[in-house]
C-alpha cells in the first residue's frame, strides 16, 4: 500500500511544454516545406529495419545478438533489441519512443553496424562492455497499418491503443490513439510492470519492455535519443541538440532513494560532458540543456531514480528527410563518444562542470510565421 500511495503522489506532478514567438536563426534553415514533406520511404519500414538487422547479425564479427524485447506492441509487432559485445560495463540506448520521431533511429543503426565490424576499436569496445541498443522503440507510432479513432494514421508521438474515445482518459494519454510511452516506465524497484501513476498492471506494452530490458542487463547507463522542434541559443544560432540528465529529486526523496538518485544524476552529467566534448569539434553541432520536467515516469527519471546515469538527447527535428544526414551523424557521434568513453574508462573521469555550464536552450521557433514546441 506505502508504494502505490508513493506511485500516486509522487505521480502529480504536471508537465508543461513551452511555445515560443518565431524569431530569426543562423542558419535560418532548413525548413520542412509541402515541396520538401517528410518521405517515410526514405527511412527503413519495420520490416526493412528487421532485414537490416538481420543482415548485421550475419555479418558481424564478433559478439552480436538479435532478438526481440520482452513484450511485443498491441498490434503484435516484436520490438528488435541488438546487443553488441560482452564486457563487464553495460550501457543502454534507446530511440525512437515517439513514432514521428525517426532519424535518431538511423543513427542508431549505424552505431550497430560500427561497433559490429573488425576494427581494432570495435573489438576493444565489445571486449570491454555489453551494450544494448534499442533502435526504435515504438514500432506501431511509425508505420502500423492502423488508424486511430479519428482516421489519422501514424507517424504520430504515442502507441496505439485507441480505446479511450469520450469521457476521462488515463494520463499522458492521446485520445482514440494511445499512450505516450516516455511517460509511462516504472520507477519502482520491484515493481517493473507498475502504472507508475495509478498502480497496478502498466497500460503501455512498450515501456514495460524497456524496464524489462533494463532489468535484465542491469546498464549502469541508458541514453534516450528523441527529436525536438527547432530552437536558438541567445546569438540566435539555431541549436542541433539538446540534453540532460534525471531532475526528480522529489521522487528520490519519497521513495528513500536520493544517494542511488545522486550517483546516478553525477554520471549522467559525466555522459553529458563526454558529449558536449564530442560535439564540440563539428561545426554543425550546437548542444544546450534540455529544460526537462521532473515527471518520474519520464525514461531519464525513472532509470535514474532506479540508480542509472540516464540521459535524454534531443536531436533537431522536423526539417525533412533532405536535411536529416547531419542530425544522423550528431546522434551517433554522441552515442560512439560515450560508449568509447565507457570502455577505455574515461568516462568516469569526466569534468561534470562541462555539463553544468551548458547553456539552457532558447526559444522555440518554426518557418518564418510559424510556431514551434515539443516536449520530450
């Protein structure tokens, strides 16, 4: 009873978004345009990204396994899960919790087939951790042949699970179509299939999958790719991504966590700080802190309130598929630096001051006259 009224009250807490007035950028672009619209046909189907990964487990070189996620989506479609070496460090990564939000899926895939060859680097890296990768998660929100109760079809944000039509519906849950599933992770130790905000068995097949995942591996790390809207520093600069680390210092101190809670919270700023030296070297990246909400069924909150060092990344998005190779290659060169820095152990020297001195991101903006905001 003491846990499910800690779910519960913990649980209130209420996430807000922000929106913003459009000012200029540098670069003031790329833009999504109707002559530039998004092509899923550039991007792998879920079939195309099973062949994909199919391919790399036949042809990789070292320790390589494919399988499936511990839970299947409401549609019955099996959620691929890579893990790649098997050294005592173990790291997690996922992408792709939000349908509409793909390239960082990409990414991740080429993070595979790297780290799946016969370099020299690959094999130390395999040698010295297990790392999972999850490259898209919410393999329903990106092209299930679906419709949700209103006659869209996916991409969208949420799962599909279209069952609450009129009336009250549960939270962080989208009418006639689903759940958003980066809300909906257990954060209770021993309770990994808990509805972190009512109890009871989790509603959302995806996010018990991951806490499942999580379980099994037990990753002293998990990064969470996702995309974001298009905003700028206060020059102006349009920013490329954005970061941070677990905020649910309330949720640690209720359920009676808070020393597990900090170690995790500094190494996450550790990943954070191997990040922004990373990225800090390419012209094209401009990384800023992620203004997050203290939400504990947030992926970033609850494996760090479970004593992970847990990082969101936000990538740019919604700029279309022409412009999307620079956002592949910033989510994979954040992902490389950090599982390079973990195997030869330089992550753990790490200044966190790097990431503390991050500059907060700015303002929202969209095409000129429009309006941008997400969350994560």
């Amino acid at each position: 009873m003491k846990t499910c009224l800690s779910i519960i009250a913990i649980s209130s807490l209420v996430l807000t978004g922000l929106v913003s007035a459009a000012p200029q950028s540098k670069p003031n672009g790329p833009w999504l345009t109707d002559e530039q619209n998004v092509s899923l046909a550039a991007l792998r189907s879920y079939g195309q990204l099973w062949h994909t990964l199919e391919q790399l487990d036949r042809s990789a070189k070292g320790e390589f396994v494919l399988s499936s996620a511990p839970r299947v989506s409401n549609t019955g479609r099996e959620i691929p899960v890579v893990t790649i070496g098997n050294g005592p460090q173990r790291i997690m990564i996922i992408a792709q919790q939000h349908g509409n939000e793909y390239v960082v899926s990409e990414a991740m895939i080429e993070l595979a087939r790297d780290l799946s060859n016969n370099s020299k680097e690959s094999r130390a890296i395999r040698d010295a951790l297990t790392l999972t990768i999850v490259p898209r998660v919410n393999v329903d929100g990106f092209d299930a042949s679906v419709e949700d109760a209103f006659g869209n079809t996916p991409p969208w944000r949420q799962n599909y699970d279209p069952f609450c039509v009129a009336g009250p519906c549960p939270a962080f849950y989208q009418r006639g179509r689903g759940y958003d599933i980066n809300r909906y992770h257990s954060f209770i130790a021993d309770s990994p299939e808990v509805d972190p905000y009512v109890g009871g068995p989790n509603p959302v097949p995806e996010s018990v999958a991951m806490r499942l995942l999580f379980d099994e591996f037990q990753p002293s790390v998990v990064i969470d790719f996702h995309h974001q809207g298009s905003y700028v520093d206060a020059d102006g600069n349009l920013i490329t991504g954005s970061t941070l680390w677990p905020n649910a210092t309330s949720a640690a101190e209720a359920l009676g966590v808070v020393d597990q809670f900090e170690a995790g919270v500094e190494l996450a700023k550790r990943v954070v700080a191997v990040m922004a030296t990373e990225l800090d070297q390419y012209g094209y990246a401009n990384l800023t802190l992620y203004p997050g909400t203290t939400t504990p069924g947030i992926a970033r909150n609850a494996y760090g309130l479970l004593g992970a060092g847990s990082v969101l990344f936000e990538m740019r998005g919604g700029i279309g598929t022409k412009s999307n190779g620079y956002i592949t290659k910033t989510a994979y060169n954040a992902a490389k630096a950090v599982v390079a820095a973990m195997a030869n152990g330089a992550l753990f020297d790490a200044d966190i001051t790097i990431a503390e001195n991050l500059p907060p991101r700015g303002p929202g903006i969209g095409a000129p006259n429009e309006e941008a905001g997400e969350v994560e």
